[in-house]
C-alpha cells in the first residue's frame, strides 16, 4: 500500500480542496464541479451506508467531460456505532446518494455535487483501496492504472462470545443458592423448630405449682382425725439482710411466729451451700404460719423476709389417736403410725401450669400464648373403724389409771363382735401431734397395742381350756384334785389360791387362776397340740392389723422345750404375745369360736369421693359354737365368785347390769429379749356374755408391779362406756352360779 501524502489534496488548477476551512474555496469556480465537505460527505442510509459506498461511479461537470475520476478522501466517520452496524450488515456497500446545495434567497448559486458512493474502508475487509495521499500543489499528473489485485476472501469476523452459556451459568448458581435456602427454611420449620421456639420461652414463661392436699383420716363416723390446712411459710434470704438489721428484723417476727429473736437470728446468717463457695439465699424461719400471721408478716414489708404457701397437718384431737396415727414431717411425708404405712396412699401429686406472661406491668398471662397444666391429684383418705368418742374415751381412763405411776406404759383395744373392727386402740404415753418431738423417750410415741410384748400370763389360760374342750379332754362339768405345788424340770409352780388337795371344778380354776390345774390339764392335751391352738388363735405371728412394725410375738418351738416348758407354757410364760394379739383371740372365743382378724382400715376413698372397702378380713374356725359358748360361760365365774370360799380374781371388772366373762393376767415384759422388772396386769373380758357385742383387753406395766391393780378397774370402765355408747340392754338373765369346791 502506497504511502499516503501529507499534502492536501488539489483540485486541477492546483488549489486545495478542502471544504471544511474558510476562504475561497468555499465557493465553486465558474463551470467546475464542487465536492462537498465532511461535514456533508456522509448520509445514512436506512441500512446504515453512506451514499459513498455504491461502487465507482464517475464525476461529471460542466467543462470535465474526459478527465478519470477521482476518488475523493475518505475522512473518518464521527459517528461511533458506523463500524458495529456495518459489521452487523455483513460489511455490504449502500447505495450512492447525491448531495446538492440549492440557490440561496441572496442570488448565491449552490453547488450541486455528485459524488460516486465510495466503500469506506473496514478493519474487516483485506482489498480496500488504500487512501489516496495528499499530493503538493501543481500540476496534477496523469494516474496510472492500479494494478489489479488479486481478489481475497473477505476476513471472516471475530467470533463474538455465546452469551446463552453465561445465562445459563447465572441461573445455575441462583437456583442452587435458592435450592439451599428452601432446604434450610424446610429444616427448620419441619425438624428442628422446637428448638428455636423454645429459644427464648424459657425469659417469657412461668411455673406455678399447683398444690395437692394430702388426704385425711377419718374416723368411722367421718369425723377428721388429722387433716391438711392451707398455712404458710415464713422464709429470709440472709443475702438480702444487712448484719446491722439481723437483730431487729428478728425482733420484729418473734412475736408473731411464737420463734425466740435468737433463734430466728441465728437462722438469718450468711451461711455457705455444702460444698460451694455461694451464700446460701434461702432460710426457713417457720414452716405452717397461720395465714391470718403471715399477712401481718407481709404488712411488716421487711426486706429479704418472704411468704409462701404451705401444707400443716392438723390433729383436731390433739394427742387423740396420735399412736396410731402417728406424724408427718415438714414436708407432708409420713414418718410414724399410719400416717407412714398409707403415705403412698394420703400423698398427693402437686400439679404444675406454665404460662407465657408479659413484662412490667403486662406481668400477666398472654391470651392464646403457651400454656401447659398438669392437674393436681389429691391425696387419697383413710376411713379408720376408730370411733372418735370411744377412743377419746379409753385414752382418757388409761391416763387417769397410770398417770400416778411413774414410768408406767399401758394399752386399752376395743374390738367388735363379729366385725373384727377395732373401735379404739389407745396407748399410754401419748403424745401431742403438734410437737411429736416433746417426748421423754421415741418409744413413747410408739403403739403399744401392737408393739408392747409381754408374758400374756394367766389370761392364756382360756387358750389352754378351749383347746382341751375342743380335744375334749375337759367338759365343762371336770373335776378333780388340785394340789397346792407341782415340780417341772426342777422348777415349782405354786397357786395364789390353794386348793389344799381339795377336788375343783373348772370355772373355780379359771376363778381362782389356778396353774396347778392348768398345768395338769395341758399335760392331758400335749404339747403339739397345744402348740398347734396357739397358732389358730393367732399367737406367734403378726394380725396385719394395719400397723407398721406390728411386733410377732414368739412361741416356743416344740423341739425347744424344756420339762420346765411343760409347766411354764401353759400358764402363760414363755410365750409373747401382744395386747392385741390377746384381744383377737377372745374374740374368736366371743364370736363362737370362730377368729377374725383385726382390722383398722373401713374404707378407702379416692380423690374423687369413692368409697373402697379395706380388704376382707382372715377368718378361720377355732372352736366349735358350743365348746366357745361353754367357755364363755366357764370366764363367767371369774367375775362373779365372791362368797365364802373366796373371791375371784377379776371381781373389780364387773360391769353392773351385765353380764362379763373375762380373765385376769400378770405377767412379764421384754424390751429386745430382756426381762424388764415389775409385772404386768392384764384384763381381757368380752360383754353382755350371753352374746358378746365387744371385747376390751387392757394391760398395764410397772416397775413396782402396781399394773395388776390397774387393768381391772380400767376394763370396767371402758367396757361400761363402751355398752353405753352404743346403747347395748343390759343383761336379761343373772349370771350363773357357780361351785368351786364340789
């Protein structure tokens, strides 16, 4: 390509022509063709090429018919997008358009100019004509014709880049992106949104417990024996008291909780939590506060003191029934007596409802927030076959009986014929249930009906004479002599009352309580069958009255026996047995021969009121109807022989207007295998006798011996309210007479 000239390019006379400057050029010469300017060297066309680009046309004028044509100078585009939209048109040329000037309004004629449509040159193209150079001023020389080149083919152009791929590319990541987006968002409302709504309940919610009384335990009539009230506790956290106002915050709540200042004081200190290095924020000052108290408390508005709510267990009775019933704890949790055996039974089940709540002064529950209740369950009660009145009543003679002998323990047990139920089991010592703890000694809180084992004595004898009627190896009319002493296994047994070798008969033997009789008359039964009447009768093992810690008794085993035994068993010793124990098995002589087992549970009633009757009782027959009555008839004898061949031994437990049958006992305590001193009297005896509606069995121990003179003068009494009470008649017929010598 030829090198292109500097030089402006000239017309034939030699000026320049260039359009775009001012001076004359401006204005055509007379005759000569003018080619227009940059300014109009370019028109659009719809396609976008210029109206150079139509091929080689020639120039014509008025005075220039052979001249060759010249090809204008191509001058750059000022348009920026010409080169894109001639690529987009495939670099094809337009058609040529003719630019001409018309006359102006002043005379001046305008310059008409063909110009040949002219391909401008394209990056693309490899056969544009270069650019003729500018040539110096003067005359213009003749052109040779350009060679010409060989024809290429056209450059192909660049190959732009798909923009489909960088689209499909783009949507690609912003699916995947929303893919995992929607797989978290489906996380965690679907699997895990527990854990992010319960986030930050936890600031929101609250917990109230809802209390559950324990039950109650009535009496057979309904009347509350111990019961649960609504009281309160009165609390301090001693990180919130100053030690300067320790002393007078005690002061102020020493009145009201009936709590020495000291002793509330000493509670109030700043102590450690076992093991930690924290103060500890909690302190009981008092536990079952009357809420009448606690609401002066809070009246006091003392700084760090509190009130909460709390259970007090309430014995209307006081020390009424307090040995069987025994204790519960601060807690509500039974300790002793009943309350411990049924506390599964009498606990109740506290409920709980959570709540959202609002803040400040919104501190209340929010409407259609979380809430969660689980209802309380009351404890179940306890219907007992106690009569309140007779209990009272057997406490009250049994304390009058031993209070003026010191160090004396005693047990009263009214049973009902044919039931079994026991309508009152009193103890002495008692013990007040609000303060279980003001007691000499634990054991003083104990039941002695069915933890007092003694030496039943001679209230055993009705064993041994019921076994031999039942073997008859007696009948009501036996007699024979009786000596004053008799030997077994080196060991004598004498009587109280001697009969001097004088023949008696069996009423007079249970009157005067004659061992030597009994003796001889157990030798005839035998020892394995004497054993195995104990055992009917229920000595040896425990009446599952409904007592915890029953104690068993023991009887002798056969292959222990001593010669001895044979005089010592039979009267009475050697054996153990409880009051109760002894009260059940005349009651199996009472009801005919037949023994029931003691029982104190009646009914048990549900949370919801509903009555279940306690378990059925164990029967089983021991002696006949005729052999129990006989020997009901024999005991007769032993409250009504006073005459000149002297007094029975249970006279004083003679019940006027009735009929009784009974026995009188001394015996023998042990406290875990040890012989205690003194004796222990006894009286067990059922009324009217005829037909027995109760059974009474008192027993009474002291270290002087004085309980044989107790028991008695109790029984009357108990049994006499007892009859009253329930408004048994009195007896139709006298009792029978009886010969003790015949």
């Amino acid at each position: 390509m030829p090198p292109r000239s500097e030089e402006p390019r000239r017309d034939a006379t030699g000026s320049r022509r260039d359009s775009s400057r001012g001076g004359r050029d401006d204005v055509p010469r007379s005759g000569e063709p003018r080619i227009g300017g940059i300014s109009d060297a370019r028109a659009y066309t719809p396609r976008g090429r210029t109206i150079r680009e139509g091929g080689s046309a020639t120039r014509t004028g008025a005075g220039g018919g052979g001249q060759q044509r010249r090809t204008p100078r191509s001058s750059r585009s000022g348009d920026p997008f010409r080169p894109a939209l001639q690529v987009l048109d495939g670099g094809r040329a337009g058609t040529t358009r003719t630019g001409r000037r018309e006359t102006g309004a002043g005379g001046r004629a305008g310059v008409v100019r063909s110009v040949s449509a002219r391909p401008v040159r394209e990056p693309f193209d490899d056969d544009d004509e270069p650019t003729p150079s500018r040539r110096s001023p003067g005359p213009r020389r003749p052109q040779r014709p350009a060679a010409r080149r060989a024809s290429r083919k056209p450059r192909r152009p660049p190959r732009l880049a798909d923009p489909r791929r960088r689209l499909r590319l783009g949507t690609l990541l912003v699916l995947a992106l929303f893919t995992v987006i929607g797989i978290r968002l489906i996380i965690l409302q679907t699997l895990t949104p527990p854990a992010f709504a319960d986030g930050g309940l936890n600031k929101r919610v609250v917990s109230v417990e809802l209390p559950a009384p324990r039950g109650a335990i009535y009496d057979r009539t309904g009347a509350p024996l111990a019961h649960s009230i609504e009281a309160r506790y009165v609390f301090a956290d001693p990180t919130m008291i100053e030690e300067k106002d320790r002393i007078t915050t005690a002061k102020r709540l020493s009145p009201l909780l009936g709590v020495p200042a000291s002793e509330l004081a000493e509670k109030m200190k700043r102590r450690k939590l076992p093991g930690t290095t924290k103060d500890s924020q909690f302190a009981y000052l008092a536990r079952g506060v009357d809420i009448d108290k606690a609401k002066q408390i809070m009246a006091l508005d003392l700084y760090g003191i509190g009130v909460h709510r709390d259970e007090r267990r309430e014995v209307p009775g006081g020390d009424l029934a307090t040995n069987l019933l025994g204790f519960v704890s601060q807690d509500m949790v039974g300790l002793e007596g009943l309350e411990a055996k049924y506390d599964d039974l009498l606990e109740g089940q506290p409920g709980k409802r959570t709540y959202e709540v609002g803040r400040g002064d919104l501190a209340a529950p929010i409407p259609g927030g979380y809430s969660e209740t689980t209802e309380a369950k009351p404890g179940g009660s306890l219907e007992l076959t106690i009569d309140r009145d007779l209990q009272f009543r057997a406490q009250r003679i049994l304390r009058n009986q031993l209070e003026q002998i010191r160090g004396s323990v005693g047990a009263a047990v009214i049973m009902e014929i044919p039931s079994g139920e026991v309508l009152a089991q009193a103890s002495y010592p008692g013990y007040d249930a609000a303060d279980p703890g003001r007691v000499n000694s634990p054991a003083d809180r104990a039941d002695a009906a069915t933890n007092f084992v003694v030496d039943p004595g001679s209230i055993h004898k009705a064993i041994t004479y019921g076994a031999a009627l039942q073997e008859s190896v007696i009948t009501p009319d036996t007699t024979f002599p009786v000596a004053n002493t008799i030997t077994r296994g080196g060991v004598p047994f004498e009587d109280t009352h001697p009969a001097n070798g004088r023949r008696m008969s069996i009423p007079g033997m249970l009157a005067f309580s004659s061992n030597i009789g009994t003796i001889e008359i157990a030798e005839k039964l035998g020892r394995d069958r004497l054993i195995d009447y104990q055992k009917r009768f229920g000595l040896g093992q425990p009446t599952g009255e409904g007592m915890p810690g029953e104690a068993h008794g023991r009887l002798l085993p056969a292959d222990e026996w001593s010669e001895s035994s044979y005089g010592s068993v039979p009267i009475g010793h050697s054996v153990d047995a409880t009051p109760l124990q002894m009260a059940a098995a005349y009651a199996a002589i009472a009801n005919d021969g037949t023994y029931v087992q003691p029982h104190l549970i009646k009914n048990v009633i549900g949370p919801d009121g509903k009555r279940t009757p306690g378990a059925a009782p164990v029967t089983r027959p021991v002696l006949s109807s005729q052999n129990a009555a006989a020997l009901r008839r024999m005991l007769e004898a032993v409250t009504t022989i006073d005459g000149p061949e002297g007094q029975a031994t249970g006279l004083a437990a003679a019940v006027p207007g009735y009929r009784v049958a009974g026995k009188t006992g001394t015996g023998l305590r042990y406290v875990d295998g040890k012989r205690q001193p003194g004796a222990v009297g006894s009286f067990v005896g059922m009324a009217p006798a005829e037909k027995p509606r109760y059974v009474v069995a008192v027993f009474a121990w002291s270290p002087g011996g004085e309980g044989s003179a107790v028991a008695a003068p109790a029984f009357r009494e108990i049994m006499g309210f007892t009859l009253h009470h329930y408004r048994v008649p009195p007896s139709a017929e006298p009792a029978p007479k009886f010969t003790v010598f015949p």
